[in-house]
C-alpha cells in the first residue's frame, strides 16, 4: 500500500514559519506535498482568481516530495493542486499553521480555512490548523504533539464529506492545555474596523483594522474553549442555509 | 420618519449594469446611497484587504443620494460604508444584482452574497439579488417587480439577525416565473477547473474555468428551484458549524 498523500496549503505564503512547522509534523505520516501561496494571502476567504491567469512554480521544501508556490490565493493552490499538480487524489488536506486565531467569524475571512473548506469540497478529509499568535515569531512548538494526535487520528478514521475541521489552538505552554473540545463556531463580529490617515499628498486612506466582539454568552463555543485553555475543533461545513428559518419564511405573503 | 436608508453594493463592480437596475428597482422606497467596488470583483468570496490601504471617492449615480467607488472588494466597500461614510446605520442593504447565479455552492465564492452576509452581521436586514445570465447585457427588466416585491416585504417584516437572504432569479420572461420559494442551498461543486495555456515566451499559464455539477437529489434546494421556474430565497447565515458532527465527533478519542 502506498504511502498517505498529504497536501499542504496554508494562506500566509509558502515562506511563513507556520507551514514549515505543519510539515515537520506531518512528513512522518506519509508523502507531502506542498501547493501554497507565493505571498501573504490572509483574509482572502474564499476568493479565487479569474480575471488574471494563474502560475505556479517548483521550489525546495524540508519534509516534501514535491513543493510549489502559486500566484494565486489558497482556494486557488488548491484548485490547481487537485486538478492538475497532482496525479491522485490526496489521502489528507491538511492547512496552516495559521499565524493567529481563525475562531468564530474569522472563519469566513480565513484564507486557511477556506484551503481546507476547498479541500472538503472535494471530498478529501480536510483540517485547518491556527495558533493564537499573529506574530511571525511564533513559537509553534507546544503545537505540534497536538498537531499529529489530530492529524494521526484524521487519517485512521476519515471524516465526513464536505465538513473540515477548524482547529485553533491557545498560545500557551503544552503542560497548561487541558485538552481538545470539539465545538461549535462562536458568534461575533468585528468593530471599529478602519484607521483614516493622510498621504503625503493631503489624500485620505484607510486601513481595515478592529476589534473583536463576542455576542456569545455560551460555553460551547470555540471562543469559550479557547479561552479556557482547550483546542478548540469545529466540524465547519459550506452549507450556510439557516434551515431553522426555512419554514418560517415560507409562509411570508411572497 | 425618515425614510429608509437603503445600502447597495455589488461585486461586478459600480459601472455594471446590474446594479443600475437594483437601484432604478429600490430608489422608491427609500434614500439610496451606493458603496461599492471600481473595477470587478466577482469570485472575491469573503476577501477583504488588509495588506494595501483602501481609498474611495464620491461619483455620480442617478437614483442615490450618494454614492462612492472604493478600490477594495465587496465586504471593503461594506466595512467602508457602515464604519465611516453613513451617519445612521442603514435600514436595509440589497446587493447584486449579480450577473450569474449565486446558487448553490457558488455563495461561498460570491463578492455579491459576502456584501449581504456582512450586511447582517452588522444587524442589517440584507438581501443578494443574482440574475441567471452572465452577460453583460443581461436583461434585468423580468426581475425588477420581483426584487420590488421581496425588497418591500423585507423592509415591513425585518430579518432576524445575522441571517441574509440569497436571492437568484431564473433567466425567463416574467410570466414563466412560477413564484418564489424559500429554500435550503444545494449540494454540489466544480469540476474540470483549469485551461491550460502557453504564453508567447513558452511559459504555462492557467485559467480557472470548470463545469458546475450537483450532487443533490432533493427537491428543496435553490437548483431545483431555479430549474423548475421559481425564484430561489436561501436563508443564510455565516454559522458554518456543521452541528450534527459536534456529539459524534465529542465522542473520538483526542
């Protein structure tokens, strides 16, 4: 029986710490293959690339049998990786490490998560990885034992198609995690979302910056975990319906 | 009272058509202010920027009060309206009209529908109009009574919060229009996503392409909707958790 194959995307490009610490703890579990992208893509979501061609190129990678940079975002790396880099199906999509939270709403800014929703989409057991730490000198140590319990675990028993997880995992020493909830996504949102500066030629500019606000008052959410000292996992889907509403809104007079 | 302040983006961009149309449809029934993109957008998913500044300047726009192109993507555009331009929060925001369907899974990619779902996750009762025609000369005259009639009824019944609503309107004269149903988002994918070129120094190049393919049998989904000559409403939220997972998943051996 041949190796796993594991497909590798991440969306702080191919040249973060974050998905060379995500390949040093997956190379043991079979072949790895790097598809990411060229430069930082983060809050690209699930953006793909179609009013510009897209490239990619081959690169040296520690811990891969075959590694490329794309141009494009990380839903695109993983088009062209399933559709054409690669000559079968991955056994295990695996995305980050992120560099900094993707719980609660992040989720659907996420360029990480969106890889590994592409990923699923495509019916392959799919897992997107973030550390609580923004910082490009992350240390992403204390994650990595967590890292392959989850992945070792992912690969004996498979999951679901079209449903990924989205595992964030608390910037503290591995002797203070408690454990791993699995969880749903917290509800909150973003404010006071854009700085107002002044260029040199006296022109206004902005930057998207912000606050995070939980509406949240559970604790059985991600947020809830995170800050309690669990990794926190949440079976994330592309269905977006709300079907509790479905029923109610029928009966408006359409 | 004051009227209604109405909010209207897109994703293909302020010059489009369609949103010419969506705002010749709602001016009627309150103040109409334009926010959004300057060139087009499509496939922009929840994208948002964060390593560029964002800049905006006011045009002209016949049926508005204001109206402004900003260089950003859709949920930019948004961010930039409901953080910094408004001065009340809008009573409503409507989206669109897209030029192509937004069903399915095609929601998760769409620039038009990440205007609407961040629309409500500022509270805002918020609407995503697609027409089935890509063309930029789609006709957009069959849809207008309709975008009219679910606009009015949004604006006396409200939406709860963080929920949006998914609008996509079959490419057929008004009569063949069989009515509206509220729906759940089907099951499906692409397939086949990549044209491969050379360019004139020898080099390959890529374009994202591929063919829709449905993976839903059910009969309560927007694709059969659409197919069956009714106009799709999927109610959507951002929640992404895949609910019936949480117990099972609980259950493995982390």
């Amino acid at each position: 029986m041949s190796k796993p194959l594991i497909l590798v995307c991440n969306d702080d490009g191919v040249f973060a710490p974050g998905i060379k610490a995500l390949v040093s703890a997956v190379e043991q579990f079979g072949e790895v293959v790097v598809v990411a992208p060229d430069s930082p893509q983060s809050g690209q979501g699930m953006s793909i690339t179609i009013n510009h061609p897209l490239r990619y190129r081959r690169i040296e990678f520690k811990g891969t049998s075959q590694a490329y940079t794309c141009d494009g975002t990380p839903v695109d790396c993983m088009k062209l990786a399933v559709n054409h880099i690669l000559k079968r199906k991955p056994d295990l999509v695996v995305s980050g490490i992120n560099h900094g939270a993707n719980s609660s709403v992040n989720v659907k800014y996420s360029g990480t998560m969106s890889a590994a929703l592409e990923g699923c989409m495509e019916k392959i057991p799919s897992i997107g990885f973030s550390l609580l730490d923004h910082s490009i000198e992350a240390n992403f140590e204390p994650s990595l034992p967590f890292v392959q319990k989850i992945v070792k675990l992912v690969l004996k028993r498979g999951l679901p198609d079209f449903t990924c997880l989205n595992v964030n995992i608390p910037n503290i020493s591995s002797e203070l995690i408690k454990g791993i909830k699995v969880c749903r996504q917290a509800n909150g949102n973003w404010t006071e979302e854009l700085e107002e500066r002044t260029d040199p030629m006296g022109e206004k500019y902005f930057w998207l910056t912000g606050k995070f606000k939980s509406y949240d008052t559970g604790m059985d959410h991600d947020l809830w975990a995170l800050e309690n000292g669990y990794i926190s996992i949440v079976p994330t889907h592309y269905d977006m319906t709300n079907h509790t509403l479905i029923s109610p809104l029928s009966r408006w007079e359409w």
